[in-house]
C-alpha cells in the first residue's frame, strides 16, 4: 500500500533555491569575453584612427561596448532589450565619468601635496620666507591659526542666526515660511565674491577702512548661514511631534519645549548641520582675498592686522609660479582637503546616529 | 502611610487648595519672547539679501548714472589719469564678461546635467548597494571641495586634457562657428573653464536629481514592472516624467552656481575685454573673476563700478535661483 507513494522528502540539504534571475556560468563568460574583446577592439581602432590618451580609449571602448552588448540583446530578445542594455551602459559609464575627476583631484592632491609636508611646517610661519624659497624653510602654522580663526568668528554670527531661521521653519511655521525658505535657498546660490563686495561695502569702505578677518568672517557669515539652516530644518523636521506634543501636554511652554526636547533631542543633527557649513566656508578663498587682507606672519587678534589663510596661502603660493611655490600650494590644499575630509567625517558619523537620542 | 497624609489632608478643611490655573490659548511672556527672537532670526535671510541689493546699489550708482545702459551693453574697461593722478575719462561696460559668464555656464550645465542624471538613475535605479552607500558619501563630499582646489587642479591637471579633446572637437567640428578656432591655441579657453565648472556642479545637480528621482511614486514603478517593462523602459514611462521639472530646476541651480563661481574659472581663463563666441579659443570673460582680477590695484572710482558689476552678477544669480526653485518646489507640490 505504502510502496505507491512518493518518498516523502525529509532531508532538505540536498535542495537549493534556484534563481533563474541569476547569472549562470555561460553567461559570466560571455559577458567577459565582450569585455576584452571590446578592450582589444578598441585598442586596435586607437592604433588604426588618430585618437591617442586614456581619455580617448576610454570614449572608444565605451562606444564599443555598447554597441555590442546592445546588438547581442537585440538578436537575443528584440529591441526593448537592446535599448534597455544600451541605457544600463550609458547609466554606468555616466556614474564611472563622475568618480573620475574626484579620483584625479584626491590623487593629485596627495602625491604632490605629500612633498612639502615636515613637522615644522606647522609651527612655522612665512613673515621671513618668500613662496619661492627651498621647501624647508617657512611653513603654514599661521595660515592654520588664520583659518580657524576666521572660521571659528563666523561661527558666532552665522550659528545663532542659521538654527534660529531653522527653529522658524520648524516650529513657528508663521505667514513668513513659505518665503524664507524661499529665501534662504536665494541665498545658498549668493557667489562668494558679492558677498565679499558687500562687507567691502557696507563695513570697510563706510567704518573700518582697513582689512581684518573680522571681516572676512562677517562674509563667510552670509556663506555659511543657508547651508546651517537648511540642514538643521531637515534635522528638526525628523525630531518626531510626539515629543514636542508630550511637552506641551506636561504644562512646557514652547520656550521651555523647544529649549528643554527638541533642541536637545536633535544636537547631533544640529552639530552635523554646523560641521557641514564649516566645511563649505573653510576653503572660501575669493572673500578671504578680499576683505582679510592676508599676512605671512601669526596674528592672533581677529579685529586688525592682515590675517593669514589657508586659502591666501595657496593662492599666492599658486601665483609665485616656481616649482618650489607650487610644491607649497599643493602642500597647503592637502592640508585643507584633510581639514574637510576631517570635519565631513566628523558630520558623517553623527549624522548616521539615531536622531531623537 | 501616605494614605494617613491623604485623610489627615481631607479632614483639615482649613488646608489652602490652590487656585485652578487658568486655562487661556494667550501666549506666555516667555513665549512671546521666543517666537519674536525666532522670527527675527528667521527673517534675517530676507534683511541680509536687501542689504546687499541695497549696499551695492549705493555704491555703484554713480556708475550706473554716468554709464547708463551702456554699462551693460559695451565691453571695454578703461580709466584714464592725467599727471596729477586724477581721473580724466573712464569707461566701463561689462558685456563682453556678461556673454562670457553666460557662456562658460551654459556650456558647464551642458556638458554636467547628462552626466549627473545618468549618475543619479544609475545610484536610484541600477547600483548595488554598498556601491551606493559609497558613491553618495563621494558625491556629497565632492560637493563640499573648496573651490580653490579645483581651480589648482584645473590649472595643472585639466588643462592639457582639456586642450586635447578641445583640439578634438575643433578638428571634426570646424565648420560649425562655436567650435572655430583660427589661432590653434586651445589653453584657457571657455571650454576648458566650463569643463572645471561641470564638474564642480555636477554633485549638485546630481543629488537634486537623485533627490527627485527617489520621490517617483513606487506603485507606478512595480506597475510597469508587472506589465513587464524592462528597466530602461520603467523609467521612461515612469521616473523621467515625475522627475522632469525637477530636473531642470537642479539645472538652473548647476547654472546659477556656474555663474557665480570665481577662483576656479580665474585660475583657468584668460580674462579678455572682447566678445568671443568661440569657445575653444582662449579669451573669455566671467563677471566673477573680473571682480577679483581688478580689485588688486583698484582706484576708489573703479571699486564702484566693480561694486555695479557685483551688483549685476548677484541679479543674475538670485534671478537664475529663484527660477529653479520654483521649479524644483512646483515638482514637490505634485509628487505626494
């Protein structure tokens, strides 16, 4: 009676899932062998055709690849298929094409920038030192000090101002939202120098009269405002209603909410926000220029004196021209580049915590 | 024990039960302080901004009053001094850097929009994702760059490439006039500028894009993926027409951020008083880096008409960011 029945599977370790949308062995080789024989193809038509560089081998083996990826498809299952591969080509190539510069940049930046790094270099300053003098004398310290200084001034103005507007946004929402978040994106898009142009205007010409990073911060201000607000608003706006209505419900005024729950529950975010608007105006070279002035010694007081920058720096490192003052710009951009990648990955890592903790 | 306090509590009528609070929906002092400060600080955007339309305008409006509309209009920048240093004639006409700002912009968010939209469907639609993960974090700190940087690397890196593929474009596109070049000299040229510029926008316009292209209604998506779309034709039938407008305003923002930009397009252009509608030759203009180009040794005269070219380039750009808002903000009204 029981023999006509199937065996009943027990033992499972022999069954697998299948996944017919995998790629199966025959198909990873073909897809290899397009490859080289794209590589090969193109390398031929560069030697046959007047192209030359990498640049050009790359646009070739890409026309190429396409071309025959997409007629495979297209004798395989029809045209959707071809166009479909063809934009699946396009779409990476355009993806690879984005990584390229920011690969060169960081490439370029670190091997050349790596040369004119000592130990000194960061305590010294170059008050006795032209750019073009030998890499071992001079350095950059007061370029460092100049910068944070700069940097830290703004922070007084623009910090306040940027999670006030936030706070506004999120939780005022008065008659004036709509505009001023209309506004403070008109803002993000001010080019540096008119920012630059307007201190000169309304603060050196009329009162001062004379160069000082105080001014210089006053125009990093005005950079860095939109930047802070805009991401503090979407900060604020995660912080979930719940809290802001159990502080209300508990007797809080909105002061008290406000200042006691959402702010606290937020500071990561906010710290984040503030971290990324440093990172926008730290390498803020044309307003700098302008309004700072620019010293080659340590000057620690914000309000006189030509200050330093690290911007200044390589700027006329840049503009001395011999091999020794472009060393030193170079060495004064990867400074400024680990500054940013610094602070970025600062902003990162508390970005990615919980908000709400 | 608290049971005790409780009775004992009941029996002392004499014990003082507070008043009820009042239950009103009028503000507190505190309050009424808290969202004043809040409102003066939310409205400080909107003061800074007339500050500086109204700053500039102060101080450039002897120029735009001797110059008038040929401000605008003429291209040659001159200031005239006798022996004793005073200034005789000065002429000053911003065309020539007019056309060229609009020029290396438009051309930068030519050659930037299909290279970021290509990478914002490929990071939405086609990536893994850890490549994804990665990508994102490359693209947003490429945004954060210092401008100063990718002008140094332009000036020494981008350059010789860019003259190559310049030299390219100009040998099989000869007979069209943008792509003419009768010196055969192809360094510092618009082209090699809007290529630097492209690629500083590009991180913008690709995280707007990408931005957009993630708000695509996801019903619609598996929808054309059950009717048996492929992926290329999902996201024609579907991303593409949600995300258009929303595009085009990350565009004009590439574009007003093109427009703006200083260092990076001083570093590479060779600054030139003339039209040029060639942009494989080098001479161009950019209001941005002639600002800074002449501020050095500038006379107190010509800061002003400095100050009436910053004044036209900041127009400009509010013009340029007000449009892509409105258009990025009319996609936000109809995606949800």
């Amino acid at each position: 009676m029981s023999s006509n029945v199937a065996p009943v599977v027990t033992n499972f370790d022999h069954v697998s899932p299948i996944r017919p949308w995998q790629a199966s062995v025959r198909d990873r080789l073909i897809t290899t062998g397009i490859f080289l024989g794209s590589v090969a193809m193109s390398y031929l038509i560069i030697k046959l055709t007047g192209l030359s560089g990498k640049l050009g081998f790359f646009a070739t083996f890409l026309s190429v690849f396409t071309t025959v990826n997409a007629t495979r498809d297209y004798f395989r299952f029809g045209s959707a298929s071809a166009k479909d591969s063809l934009v699946n080509t396009l779409v990476a190539a355009g993806a690879f094409i984005t990584i390229v510069p920011i690969s060169s940049i960081l490439y370029t930046v670190i091997s050349k920038g790596i040369k004119g790094i000592y130990p000194a270099l960061f305590f010294r300053d170059m008050s006795l030192n032209a750019p073009n003098d030998p890499l071992n004398v001079g350095g950059l310290g007061h370029s460092i000090v100049g910068t944070l200084l700069l940097v830290s001034v703004a922070l007084v103005f623009s910090v306040p101002i940027g999670i006030l507007t936030a706070l506004y946004l999120t939780e005022i929402k008065g008659r004036f939202s709509q505009p001023i978040r209309f506004l403070v994106q008109a803002m993000s898009g001010v080019p540096s120098i008119v920012a630059g142009l307007f201190i000169f205007s309304a603060i050196l010409i009329p009162i001062t009269k004379d160069n000082s990073s105080l001014l210089g911060s006053l125009s990093l201000t005005i950079l860095m405002i939109p930047t802070v607000a805009r991401t503090a608003e979407e900060v604020l706006n995660l912080i979930p209603n719940d809290l802001r209505e159990a502080g209300i419900a508990l007797g809080g005024t909105q002061w008290r909410t406000v200042a006691m729950i959402v702010v606290p529950a937020a500071k990561s975010g906010l710290i984040t926000a503030i971290i990324l608007g440093i990172a926008r105006i730290a390498g803020e070279t044309a307003p700098v220029l302008l309004l700072a002035g620019g010293g080659d010694k340590f000057n620690f007081n914000p309000t006189s004196g030509p200050m330093g920058s690290l911007p200044y720096y390589i700027w006329r490192s840049f503009g001395a021209g011999s091999p020794e003052a472009v060393t030193r710009a170079w060495t004064g951009l990867f400074v400024l580049l680990v500054i940013v990648f610094a602070l970025f990955a600062v902003a990162r890592f508390l970005g990615n915590r919980k908000v709400g903790k | 024990m608290y049971k005790i306090q409780y009775m004992t509590l009941l029996e002392n009528k004499s014990a003082e039960i507070p008043a009820p609070r009042e239950i009103t929906t009028k503000p507190r002092v505190s309050d009424k302080i808290f969202r004043g400060v809040v409102t003066a600080g939310g409205l400080s955007s909107l003061v800074i901004l007339g500050l500086i339309f109204a700053f500039l305008l102060y101080q450039g409006f002897d120029i735009f009053r001797s110059q008038g509309l040929s401000f605008l209009t003429t291209s040659r920048w001159d200031v005239n001094f006798d022996e004793a240093g005073n200034i005789t004639s000065s002429d000053f006409g911003l065309s020539a850097m007019l056309i060229g700002t609009i020029i290396c912009a438009f051309t930068a968010v030519v050659i930037a929009v299909p290279i970021s939209v290509a990478t914002a469907l490929y990071l939405s639609f086609y990536a893994p994702p850890f490549v994804k993960k990665f990508m994102v974090t490359v693209v947003d700190l490429m945004a954060a760059f210092p401008s100063i940087l990718f002008g140094i690397w332009a000036y020494f890196v981008l350059m010789p490439s860019g003259a190559y593929w310049a030299k390219l474009l100009n040998k099989y596109f000869d007979f069209i006039p943008v792509f003419s070049n009768e010196q055969r000299v192809f360094d510092s040229s618009p082209f090699i500028a809007s290529l630097i510029l492209a690629i500083m926008i590009i991180p913008i316009v690709t995280s707007i894009s990408r931005e957009v292209f993630s708000q695509a209604p996801l019903d619609r998506i598996q929808a054309a993926y059950a009717l048996g779309a492929t992926r290329w034709a999902m996201i024609r039938a579907v991303v593409i027409p949600h995300g258009r407008s929303g595009v085009i305003g990350g565009a004009m923002l590439g574009l007003g951020r093109a427009m703006g930009e200083t260092v990076a397009v001083y570093t590479v252009l060779n600054l030139v008083f003339a039209i040029n509608w060639k942009i494989l030759f080098g001479v161009g203009g950019n209001v941005a880096s002639l600002i800074l180009l002449k501020f050095g040794e500038a006379t107190p005269y010509e800061i002003k008409a400095l100050m009436a070219a910053g004044l036209v380039l900041f127009v400009l750009t509010l013009i340029v960011n007000f449009s892509a808002d409105l258009l990025v903000r009319r996609l936000g009204g109809k995606g949800k």
